[in-house]
C-alpha cells in the first residue's frame, strides 16, 4: 500500500537561499530529529547532482540501525529536485523537495510517496508506528528549519 506526506512551509528567505541549504546534503542531518541518529556514510559530492548516491544509516528502535541509500533524481536547479530510495527501510520511498518563490519569502512543499514491505504487517506497523514517526519527523523539521530561517509573516 502507498501512503503519502504532504506538507508546505513559507519562510522568509530567498528561494536562492533555500537551494542553497537544501541542496547541501549535509545540512539534512541538521534538520532530522537527533533521536534517529542519521548519519551519512557516504557522500561523494557536498552539493546534490542528479545521479548522486548518498549512504545513510538510521536508528530505526534504540540499538538497531539500518542502511539507507537514495539516488538524487530529477534536478531542477533551483526549483525541485527528488530523492528515491535504492535500498533501505522501505519497500518504496520517493520525495519531491519543491521550492517555489511567495511575496517575501519561499514556499518549500515537500511530497513524500512511501510503501512499506512485510504486505499487511507493513500496513499495522505502518498505522501503530510509521504514520506517527513521519509526522513526527517532519514536524522537527518545520521547527527547526523555522528556529534557523525564522517565520515569514
């Protein structure tokens, strides 16, 4: 089953300003809550391309770490670009990161598509855990991305 995150944020920084944070890969572990413990392993280039593999590694529960790998797909310069998972937590995982300029500011929407693997096991751990761990992450992310950039008015 696929399931979808949506979500938009404004902050009051250029568009220009917000390629620029987004699309160093580094700066994802400062927007990713310190309890999954993300790391990246492996990142051949600071700034993303399209074809770019990037190697992680998540704590999914305390003291269980998975790897991840994602391509970067799709580059717009500027304007969006998608990271696909290659091997990792999910049976699919695919998230569109879109900037778009707004009067003062920039609009950044982020569309997460995801599948699960294990059929409906998948589907229970996805209702009892996942939903509640992505809402969760993302939420982090918009509080942490709002204490850095501020809140456009």
């Amino acid at each position: 089953m696929l399931h979808s995150l949506f979500q938009e944020q404004n902050l009051p920084i250029t568009p220009a300003e917000a390629w620029e944070f987004f699309s160093t890969s580094h700066n994802l572990d400062a927007i990713t809550p310190p309890d999954l413990g993300f790391r990246i392993i492996h990142c051949p280039s600071e700034k993303i391309h399209e074809g770019q593999i990037i190697e992680y590694r998540i704590k999914i529960v305390p003291g269980v770490w998975l790897p991840w790998v994602t391509e970067i797909k799709g580059v717009d310069e500027g304007r969006c670009f998608i990271d696909e998972q290659r091997f990792g937590p999910y049976k699919f995982w695919h998230h569109r990161h879109i900037f778009e300029p707004v009067e003062n500011g920039v609009k950044i929407i982020d569309q997460v598509h995801y599948a699960l693997p294990f059929g409906p096991l998948g589907r229970i751990v996805h209702a009892l855990f996942v939903r509640r761990k992505m809402e969760w992450i993302f939420r982090f992310r918009r509080e942490e991305l709002e204490r850095r950039f501020g809140r456009r008015a």
